[in-house]
C-alpha cells in the first residue's frame, strides 16, 4: 500500500510572527523584495524597500491597488526622509520636528532616488515616521526607507490588527510582524507642503489647528482650495475602507427599527435592538477612530446582508472629521 504522501504542493500560509525573530523575519522579507506586514500606530502597513522598483511593484500587485495612487514612504527619523527630497524646507523640518514620530505625512517635491512608482510618476513624494516601536525598529534594522499602504486588498477596509491582515489576503505567503492592535486606528493626516499653502490632502488625527499652530500659517482643506488645479492626492477620491457587505449611516434615532439581518456598529446603545450582529464603539473621537475599522471588520464577518453604522455624535473636533471622511467612502456606493 503506498502511503498518503501529499501529491499536491502544500498550501501557503501567511504567518503572524512576534518578537525579535519577527523583525528577522521581516528583513528577510524586503531584502527579498517581497512585502511584509508591519504595525504602526495608525493602521498595518505593507512594507517594501521604497527605493527598489520591484519591490515596490509587489505591493502594489499583492493590494490590487491602482497604479496612479501613490504610497507613503515610511522613514525613522527626519536624517532618512531628507534624501528622498528636492528640498527639505523649513515647513518640512517644521512639521517634523513637532509631530515625527507620528500620524502626519508631509508631500514635498521628490528626488531622483524615489522611483516613479513610488509617487505614481508624479513630481512629489509622501513621507511619514511612524510613532509604533515595532515599525520604528523594522526601518532601523533595514537601514532603508520603506512603503508602507494599509495591508489591506485595495478599497477594502485597512487592517488595525494582525488578524485583519490574515482575514483580507488568508491564502498569501505574507509575514505579518505583530504589534498588538493600532492605537490611532484611522490613516495618518496628509499634508501637502509642495505648493504655494499648506493644506491637508486627507484628514487624521492630527488636525488642521494644530498643524497652523505648527507652522504659523493657516493650513487649508484641499477641498476649499478653489484655485482649480486638481487634487493632489489621487486616493482621495470615491469609495474606499469599504466592508464588503454593503453599509449605510443611519441615524441614531433609526437604530430601534434595524432588523436581525443588518448587523449595527454604534456608540449609543450596547446591544443590537433585535438580537443581530452588534459591534460597540466609545462616543468619545479617540476611542471612536481607534475601534471603527474593528468594528467594521467584525460586522463584515458576520452572515449579515447589511451594515447599519450610527451616525457619530456631532461635534467640532479633527477626529470627528477624519472619521466622517472615512464613513462618507465606506458607505459610498458604486
Ligand atoms: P494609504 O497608503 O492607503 O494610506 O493611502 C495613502 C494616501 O496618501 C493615498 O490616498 C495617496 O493619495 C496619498 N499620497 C501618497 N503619495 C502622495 C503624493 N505624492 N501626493 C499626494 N498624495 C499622496
Ligand atoms: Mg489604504
């Protein structure tokens, strides 16, 4: 009789590693040119030798992400970030110096070194240091700066712990280095400082006061900038962070009436009013953007036909703003 040995080639598994092997792991991974999966403080990144073309193709094709939508590249301090720019100007150093490491990326004129790709053959590039120890000792082992776009299949909802990493590419060969889940939870604010004002390309935690305060200069929306050139941030645009059940924001008021078969993420009841799939959220902005794409991912789990999100409570604060921008695109249809 002959024995049971395997015919076909074994089924590859993406990993989560922990620890000092797993930052090992993960060098392994970019030396090869192939992505790895790396926390940081806002959402998980996949990671890539910035500076190799090829590396960086695999991120994109491993996302499906659109090859006109540019990557942040993630450095570890202000000494790597100078290199990969034309001029690193005084608004730059500026910004660096008073959010780095943190959730702010900063878009200046590129340099030779940053392949096309990178930007998606634009003339500016996007640089940010993280505020994770994880992600911090990952680019200080490489030595090199490295992409970093949500670990996630493009337009799917970013990942804010390693198991939602596992969940959106299950059947990858991708090294996750695990860092505990994000304590931010929504994507860095972008801040464009390559032309004439100021302004925030897309919001994030850190909000437009406190970055005039930084620079001592008012610093505009993108949207409100009306001098008709187009938006500078090719991402920014239609839906995205999108469940892949479909979603809608409801008011608070409509909750009493969600049926089973709609699973409800809310922050002002604690349980679901018919017995459905039911994810909770703190009512304060910090709690609130650190839970949402968790709470997003648990309710996409789930055998619901539908996502109701309540709406969240109104009030004038930078988080509330980042994350209606990202509810407005994950409820966004077509
Ligand atoms: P993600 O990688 O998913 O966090 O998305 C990164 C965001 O940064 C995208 O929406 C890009 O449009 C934006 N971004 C990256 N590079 C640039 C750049 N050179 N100019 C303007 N926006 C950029
Ligand atoms: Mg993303």
């Amino acid at each position: 009789m002959g024995s049971k040995r395997a015919s076909r080639t074994p089924r590859v598994m993406s990993r989560i590693l922990s620890g000092p092997e797993a930052i090992a792991a993960g060098i392994a991974e970019l030396t090869a040119h192939r992505p790895v999966a790396f926390p940081t403080e806002t959402v998980y990144g996949l990671g890539a030798d910035a500076l190799n073309e090829e590396a960086v193709h695999a991120v994109f094709s491993l996302k499906g992400r659109p090859s006109t939508n540019p990557l942040i590249v993630h450095v570890s301090g202000i000494e790597m970030a100078q290199p990969l720019v034309e001029e690193w100007t005084e608004r730059a150093d500026a910004i660096a110096r008073a959010h780095w490491p943190g959730p702010v990326t900063i878009v200046l004129k590129k340099s030779g070194c940053v392949p096309g790709i990178v930007c998606a053959g634009g003339e500016t590039v996007a640089i940010r240091c993280p505020a994770h120890p994880v992600a911090l000792a990952l680019i200080e082992a490489f030595g090199r700066p490295i992409v970093g776009p949500s670990a996630n299949p493009s337009g799917w909802i970013s990942p804010t712990t390693p198991e939602h990493v596992l969940a959106g590419f299950p059947e990858k060969d991708l090294v996750i280095i695990d860092g505990g889940a994000c304590r931010a939870g929504i994507e860095s604010t972008v801040l464009d400082l390559a032309s004439g004002a100021p302004r925030v390309l897309r919001p994030g935690v850190v909000g437009r006061d406190l970055l005039s305060n930084t620079l001592g200069v008012d610093v505009e929306h993108a949207s409100l900038v009306e001098d008709g050139s187009p938006l500078r941030s090719p991402g920014l645009l239609g839906a995205h962070y999108q469940p892949r059940t479909p979603c809608r924001l409801v008011k608070s008021s409509d909750l009493a009436s969600a049926p089973s078969a709609a699973a409800v993420i809310a922050w002002s009841i604690s349980s679901h009013p018919s017995g459905g799939v039911f994810a909770g959220l703190p009512g304060d902005p910090e709690g609130y953007a650190s839970g949402l794409y968790s709470a997003m991912h648990r309710a996409d789990a789930g055998p619901c036909g539908e996502i109701w999100i309540e709406h969240p409570p109104a009030g004038d604060n930078a988080i509330w703003d980042a994350v209606l921008e990202r509810l407005a695109r994950a409820t966004k249809s077509g």
